[in-house]
C-alpha cells in the first residue's frame, strides 16, 4: 500500500492543504521544515486517517481558526486499486468513509479489511519511529537494554520485555518461600492465628445455646400480647367511630321514612322534564321561521307574475342579444379598416421611395410579375466572387513575375562570378595529391612515436617478470631439493614426486618467459620512418586552397539548383495566366446571360448585383405585404356594411325610435331585458328556495313533534300540566334517594352491611351506650401494655448477656471467619499461579520466536548496523544459552549491548526496526513513517542512512520528517519527493 495523496479539510494548523506523496518506482518523500512547522501533524494526520483516533484526542486537533476537522487520503493498493479514505470530527463519530476508484461507498470494516486487520498500536511498533523512541531507550539502565532491544526486535515495541518484568514484579508481590510481606505469605499467617482463637471459642458454645432459647421463648411471649394488643385497639376504634356515626343513622332513618311517604313514579320517564323543555326549547325557532316564509311566499308570487308581463318574446330576444355581442367586433373593424387604409398608405410610398433610390428603371407595375428563382442569388454571388478571385489571381501572378525576374538575375551574376575563380582540374588533382603525402607521413611519424613509448613500458614490464621468473626458478629448484631430501631421508616416495614436479613447474615458467620476451623483443624492432619534402606552412596553403575549391564548388551546384528552381516556377506561372484567362471568358458568358434575362442589371455593375438581390428581394417582400394588407382592408369593409344593414332592420322589428347613435339604441334595449330577466329569474329561484325551507322546517319540526307525544304518553298523562306536576314529584323522589344514597355510603366506612337494614327500621344503639362500652375497653387494653412492658425489660437483659458473648467472636464466627480466609487463599494462590503461567507462556513463546522467526531479522539488522557504523560492527548475534543479545566487530570480538556506546546502540535500535519493518513488509505491505529518528547522526552516517532508505524504497514506500535540511545537501537526492514546508 502506497499513500498518494493527502488534503486536510482542517487537522491543527493546516486546512485547505494538499500533499503529494511520491509513488514512483522509488516512492520516497521527504517532509522538511522548521521546528513547529507542523511535521508530526501531517504525520499525526496521516495515522487519524488510516486508524482514527478516540474523541478526546481528536479535541487536540480541531483547527484554531473554525471549520471541520479531518480530511481525505489518497491510497493506492495491489488488490484494490486507488482508493479514497475520508474522515470528519463530527460525522459518524469519527468513522472512515472509503470510496473506491468507480465512486461506491464502503463503511469502517472495509478500511479494516484493507489494513488486514492492523491497528494503530501494531502500525506504531512496526512501520513507525521518532526521535523520542531514541530518548526512552537512554532512560533504560544497562541490564535491561539488552531485553529491551530483543522485544523491539521482535515486535518492534519493548512490550514484551515491559510485560515480562511486570509479571515477575507481580509474583514477588504474592508469594516468597521466605518473605513475611507478600500476600500469600500474609494470608498464611492469619489463618494460623483465626485457628487458635477457634480451638478457645469451641469450650463456650454450650452457654450460649441456652440464653438464645430463653430469647426465642420471651419474644414469643412478647409478640402473643402485641397480638391481643392489637385486637383491643381495632375494638377501640370501631366504637369511637360508631359514636361519631350516631347523628348519620338518625338522618338515615328519617330521610328512609320520608321517601316511603311520596306516591311512586316509577313509569315517569328519566330526567322528563328536562327533555320537555329541551324540545320546547327546539320547535320554537322552528315554528317562528315557518310563519316568515309564508309571507316571503305570498310576495314573491307577486313579482314574478308582474315581470312576466312585460317579458318579450325570446327569439326576438336572442336576436338583440346576438347583435349586441357583435358590437366590439363592429367597433374593431371600423378601427381595422382606417388602420389598413393608413397602412396601404405607407406601403406604397415606401415602395416608390426604394424604386427611386435604386434607379435601375423598374416601376411599381413591374414588381407583380417580377420574380426569382431559388438559385439567382448564389449564382450571383458566385459570379461576383469569381470576378473578385480572378483580379486578385491576375494582379498576384503579375507581383510573382516581377518578384522571379528580380531574384533570378543576383543569381546569375554570382554564377558567373564562381566559375572565374575555381582552379582547372589539373592543378587542383596535382595539390590534393601533395597534401595525401604529407597527411600518410604525419600518421606513419605519430604511430612510430606511439610504438617507441609504449616499447620502452613494456621492456620494464618484462625485465620484472624475467627477473620474477628467475627468482621462481631458484625457489622451485630449492623446494625441489628440499622435498628430495626428506622424501630419501623418510623413504616416502610421494614426496619424491612432488619435489620432481616442483622442479617441472619452476622450469616450465622459466622457459615461457624467455620465449615471451624474445618475441617481444623482436616485434618492437623500429623500423626507418620515410621522409616528406613538404613544410607545414606549404601544406596549410594547400590545404586552404583546396578547401575553398570544394567551397565554390557547393556554392555553383547550390546557385544552378536555385536557378533550375526559379526556371520551373516560370514555367508553372505561364500556366496559371492560361487557365486564368480561359475562367474570364467563361465569366464574361454567364454575365451576357443574366443580363439578358434581367435588363435592369445593365445599369449595375456585377460586383454590386448581391446587394442588388436583398434589395429587390426585401422590395417584392413589401410589395406582397401591400397585396395582403390591401386583401384585409376590403374583407373589414364588407363586415361593417353587414353589420349596419341586419341592425337597422332589427329596429325597425322592435319599434325602436332610432337615433343619431343605433347602437346605443341597440345596447339600451337589451340591457333592459336583461335586467328584467334576470330579476324574473331571481325571484322564481328564490320562490323555490322557500318551498325548500318550508319544507325542510317542516322535515325538522316532525321528529321533535313525535318524541313530544311519546314523552307525555310515557309519563301516562294527556296534556302538557299536568306532565309538569308529576316530573315535580319525580324530582322531589329523586333528591330524596341521592340523599339516602350519600348518608349509605357515609355510613358504610362505621357499620356493616347487615346492620345498616337494621339502621333504616330504627334499631341501632345510642351514643351512651357506646360510650359505657369503649370505657371498659380502656382499662381492657391498659392492663395490656404493662405486661408488654415487663415481658420488654426481661427479653432486653438477656439479649444483653448474648450480645456479650456474641461481641467476644463465639466459635460459629471464627469457623465462618476461618472458612473465608481459606476461600481468600486459595484465590490468591489461583491469581499467583495465573501470573505464574502466563510468565512461562511468554517465556515459551519467547523462545519459539527466538528460534523460527528471530534468526531473519537479525540477519537483515547486522546488514543495516554494519553499514551504518562503517563497518566497525559486522554482525548481531541472537539471544543463546541464556545470553542476551551481542554484537560482533570486525575483529571477531562480541560485546553485550551494555558494552556499546549510546550512539552505537541508537544505530543497533534503528537497524532492529527496519529490519522488522522490511522482512513484515513482506506480508503487510504499508508505508514506513520516520520523524527525525536520527538527527544524531554524523555526516557519513547520515548520507548511508539515505541510501539505505533509499534502497528500501524500492519495495516499500518511506516518508521522513526531518527539521535538519542539512543532512539532505550531500546527498542523491535523485530518487527523493523533498517537500519543503513555509
């Protein structure tokens, strides 16, 4: 996955910003800048794009100066393709949104899938470093930066070595087979002490069994009272409520007697009089409004028969009406025919007008059968052009002429000029010949002088190897001699052989090397170089001459070229004046023609005859717009005499006296009947909606008629009184039983059911005697409470003696106490031996790591750390044998990392975690974030640092934040994106 593209909507300090990130075969960007540039916030940026970040941490973030925090990431990936990553503070809660390259929209899980399930921790360990990782590491004391390094070595991150040692600190805490603190060892020791105190409680549990029954019996004792207690006050309670009751059956018993004394009403209908007068109430409007409309009725049968008199008959009316509408239309022809005969008017002084400016001889009569075909105005225009084209081509081929005579006799005069300066051929072939002489007697000299230096090297260099090979002999000759005595002396005859083939060997190089230089020798033999009689000034004459021979030579074939050129162009002139005047010829017909057919254009010239054409053409359009207008104007005339003929007739029908105005007669006429019409109508509708509404009212009154008849029948009575008096009585019955029904409900919450029968015959005690009997309950429950009291005093001494010997632990709650201190070991003994395991877990897997995966990231580290120290260290050995891990010099020498100096240790740190992220790149492939990870490094480290990056650029693409533009001037920068930020 490479990064391509970033805009940040709003992230700190940046909005509105783009950056673009090198995916070239080298993707390798450098991000330079300032301090406070805003480096670790693209850096920042780019992490919250790919993993988000929590809300508290994005609050951070917000822009200063308004507007949404988040942006968008252009990535490009192998499986996917380019795809687009944004995320907004506010939107989603911060999730992703990523759109892939044909615009579909994918939610937060693909992002995951994408990343392949790497988070932002993972990303940090692996692919991600700065400077203040180099701080922490020179925190760590010397014993422990060896574990360290092996975890980032490992996961990139001191994770492992941090949680490592957090379990042992874990295990101490809870056990130490000698230690007194530890939370085992504390929990031991209590339960030997509870044990103790239980063994002592076990002799007093007999005593105490004892009182707790005298316990249980003095609260039964105590709750038995209580109970009868309680029955005497509800006793009590009911008879002071039934005092207070005694005014409430009195009135109960009286209001009982007097509803027995009214006669029934139990046939009267329910709230009677209440519906008698609500359908009073109802048919009196009803019946007022009946009366009005029969005097409505009676009026309205007057008008219409009145109006219908004087109505006329009603064709003769639709033949006014008709004429009436007609009278704006014969209004707007009488102002159609003055406007038409102004517009004839105008159109035929127009006409007259262009006729005279135009002065071809044509009249007004001639424009009717004047006409032209579809064609004559594109032929005319062609003629014109054709014209136009043939002067422009007739006065240019007469400029070319002019222009070919002019260039042509320079020309010639320069020919003649060359030839009277070029040498014969005989003089010229005699010096070409001298000059090859003395050029082959340079060479010859220049290759001996080559010969002789080159000569003299080799003699030196063969005189080495002669003496070299003689040397060699001596040795051979002495090994040889060597091995023959030792072989003779030790009867070993391979020794014998080998000190004959020693003596072959010194021989046979000895012999070669005579041979090689004598031949030599005779191939490097000098020979006499030839002598020339020619000076170098005489040569360089000739040499001259010869050169401005070929000079004019060129010259004279490039003038005749140029003279053939223009030879040809004259030619090809001649032609086009042929052609030119066969198309005038032709002109000259077509104009004849048109001429003939359209005398008038003999008083125009032909390059006028266009123009000539829109001007006829807009004239004939005039001329039939004169035709039509004229056309309208007799159509408008014959309709205003039409009209006045069929109006005067029409009021000679009606009897009407005309005036100096008829359609005023006409108009005043039928706007009068209409009027009368219209209040005919009026009143014919409005008689019907009476007979409607008399209707309706009596549709209305009916059903409040039927419901009045059923009430008094209902109530068994003939007329309207006497309905009256008997819904008194039914009212007086009914307040009656409310009353008896409030007093029942009064009394329910005092008596019984039962005794309230007996209360409505008059049976029920008096107030004195209910108070006689709630004195004798008084003492009752007195004598009650004293022997609660005593039973009270005795249970509170002996709970006293129990609390006692409760307080001093009895041997029930040591053995609970002593059973939950063992619950209480047995879960620290399960979270020790928790702690315990997971120690030898990551011990084991530790080792697996060490053994399977290890071996290749520390192969790749020593590469990286021997070229970052020049390689004064060439290799970095593994944890073994309970070894940490060690680094090799160049001498062999293996140091601890506590040995190391800082800066070596930085570089082992930094060559740790590129070896990592590379060999994980493998099958995660992300970009690699730098930011300032080696600002400590000298000039030569730093330039081999670049050109590591730049080598692991080419698989994986790297990005650098740096604030030292210094490291970057000494370096190739031709594979590097360096951005600068203002």
């Amino acid at each position: 996955m490479n990064i391509k593209r970033a805009y940040i909507y709003g992230f700190g300090k940046w909005q509105n910003h783009t950056i673009e990130f090198s995916t070239s075969d080298h993707p390798f960007t450098v991000i330079a800048g300032d301090n406070e540039s805003g480096k670790s916030t693209i850096r920042q940026f780019l992490l919250f794009m790919l993993f988000g970040l929590p809300p508290r941490k994005r609050q951070a973030f917000l822009p200063k100066t308004g507007g949404r925090m988040g942006g968008s990431l252009t990535i490009v990936t192998e499986q996917y393709g380019e795809l687009s990553i944004e995320r907004i503070h506010d939107r989603n809660n911060g999730e992703a949104t990523v759109y892939d390259s044909i615009g579909n929209e994918h939610d937060q899980q693909a992002l995951k899938n994408i990343l392949n399930g790497v988070d932002l921790e993972t990303f940090r360990s692996i692919y991600s470093f700065d400077s203040n990782d180099l701080s922490k590491l020179h925190t760590i004391g010397d014993q422990e930066l060896g574990d360290v390094l092996l975890g980032i070595g490992m996961t990139g991150t001191d994770k492992i070595y941090a949680a490592e040692k957090q379990l042992s600190k874990q295990l101490d805490q809870q056990f130490k087979v000698q230690g007194k603190n530890p939370e085992i060892n504390k929990q031991l020791a209590e339960l030997e002490q509870i044990n103790a105190l239980l063994n002592e409680a076990e002799s007093k549990e007999h005593t105490y069994g004892e009182q707790k029954q005298k316990i249980y019996d003095l609260s039964k004792e105590v709750t038995t009272i209580q109970t009868k207690i309680k029955d005497v006050k509800n006793n009590k309670s009911d008879l002071e409520k039934r005092i207070q009751a005694t005014s409430l059956m009195a009135d109960y018993y009286k209001t009982t007697i007097q509803l027995q004394d009214l006669p029934d009403t139990s046939g009267f209908p329910k709230n009677g009089l209440e519906r008698y007068q609500h359908l009073k109430d109802q048919l009196m409007p009803l019946r007022s409004e009946q009366s009005v409309l029969k005097e409505n009725q009676q009026t309205t049968e007057q008008q219409i028969s009145k109006l219908q008199q004087q109505q006329l008959p009603q064709a003769m009316l639709e033949q006014a009406g008709r004429l009436a509408d007609k009278v704006p239309f014969y209004q707007q022809a009488k102002n159609h025919v003055e406007e038409k005969q102004s517009q004839v008017g105008q159109i035929e002084q127009r006409i007259q007008k262009d006729l005279d400016e135009l002065h071809v001889g044509l009249q007004k009569d001639d424009l009717e059968n004047l006409s032209f075909p579809f064609h004559i105005e594109e032929q005319w225009n062609a003629i014109k052009q054709d014209m136009d084209h043939l002067k422009l081509e007739s006065d240019k081929l007469n400029d070319e002429r002019e222009a070919l005579t002019n260039q042509k006799r320079p020309l010639q005069e320069k020919v003649k000029n060359v030839r009277d300066h070029l040498l014969d051929k005989e003089t010229y072939d005699q010096l070409k010949n001298k000059l090859e002489e003395k050029r082959h007697y340079d060479q010859v000299q220049s290759l001996n002088e080559q010969q002789s230096k080159q000569a003299k090297k080799w003699r030196n260099n063969w005189n080495v190897r002669e003496k070299q090979s003689k040397n060699g002999l001596i040795v051979g000759v002495l090994l040889s001699l060597l091995f023959l005595v030792i072989g003779i002396i030790s009867t070993t005859s391979p020794l014998v052989w080998l000190a004959g083939f020693f003596l072959v060997i010194a021989m046979g190089q000895y012999v070669l090397v005579k041979q090689s230089v004598r031949l030599m020798k005779e191939m490097l033999t000098e020979e006499s170089p030839t002598v020339s009689d020619l000076s170098e000034e005489e040569a360089t004459r000739i040499a001259k001459q010869l050169s401005d021979q070929q000079k004019s030579l060129q010259e004279l074939e490039n003038l005749t070229s140029q003279l053939n050129q223009l030879t040809m162009q004259e030619q090809r002139l001649e032609e086009r004046q042929r052609l030119l005047n066969q198309r005038s010829r032709r002109l000259d017909e077509q104009v004849a023609n048109q001429m003939q057919n359209y005398p008038f254009l003999t008083e125009v010239e032909v390059s006028f005859w266009p123009k000539l054409y829109h001007r006829l053409q807009q004239l004939l359009a005039v001329h039939h717009q004169l035709v039509d207008e004229r056309s309208e104007l007799t159509n408008w005339q014959q309709e205003v005499l039409d009209f006045e003929a069929e109006l005067y007739e029409l009021l000679k029908e009606l009897n009407v006296n005309r005036s100096e105005d008829p359609i005023s007669d006409l108009t005043d006429f039928v706007e009068q009947q209409q009027a009368n019409q219209q209040q005919l109508t009026y009143q014919m509708q409005w008689q019907q909606q009476i007979k409607d509404q008399k209707k309706q009212i009596d549709q209305q009154m009916k059903p409040f008629q039927e419901e009045l008849s059923a009430l008094l029948e209902r109530a068994g009575v003939l007329d309207e009184e006497a309905f009256i008096q008997k819904a008194e009585i039914d009212q007086q019955r009914q307040q009656l039983e409310n009353k008896l029904t409030e007093l029942y409900y009064q009394l329910r919450t005092f008596v019984h059911e039962e005794e309230l029968v007996q209360v409505a015959k008059g049976q029920f005690k008096s107030k004195e005697e209910l108070e006689e009997a709630l004195s004798v309950t008084d003492e009752q429950l007195e004598g009650l409470e004293v022997s609660l009291e005593e039973k009270r005093q005795t249970l509170s001494d002996v709970k006293s003696l129990v609390n006692q010997m409760e307080q001093s632990e009895t041997y029930s709650d040591l053995k609970h106490r002593f059973n939950n201190e063992v619950d209480t070991l047995k879960d620290q003994a399960k979270q020790w031996a928790v702690y315990q395991v997971a120690k030898e877990m990551l011990g084991k897997t530790k080792q697996l790591y060490q053994d399977n995966y290890l071996p290749q990231v520390f192969k790749q580290t020593s590469i990286y750390l021997a070229r970052l120290t020049s390689r004064n260290y060439i290799k970095v050995w593994p944890p073994t044998n309970g070894k940490g891990i060690q680094v090799e010099d160049n001498k062999g020498i293996r140091f601890d990392v506590s040995e190391l100096s800082q800066g070596t240790n930085d570089q082992l740190y930094i060559a740790l975690r590129l070896a990592l992220s590379r060999l994980l790149n493998q099958t995660y492939t992300f970009p690699f974030f730098m930011d300032d990870a080696f600002v400590h490094f000298d000039a030569a480290r730093s330039a081999e640092m670049f050109a590591i990056l730049q080598e692991i650029s080419t698989e994986q693409q790297i990005i650098l934040f740096t604030c030292h533009t210094s490291q970057l001037k000494d370096i190739d920068k031709s594979s590097m994106d360096i951005q600068f930020l203002s």
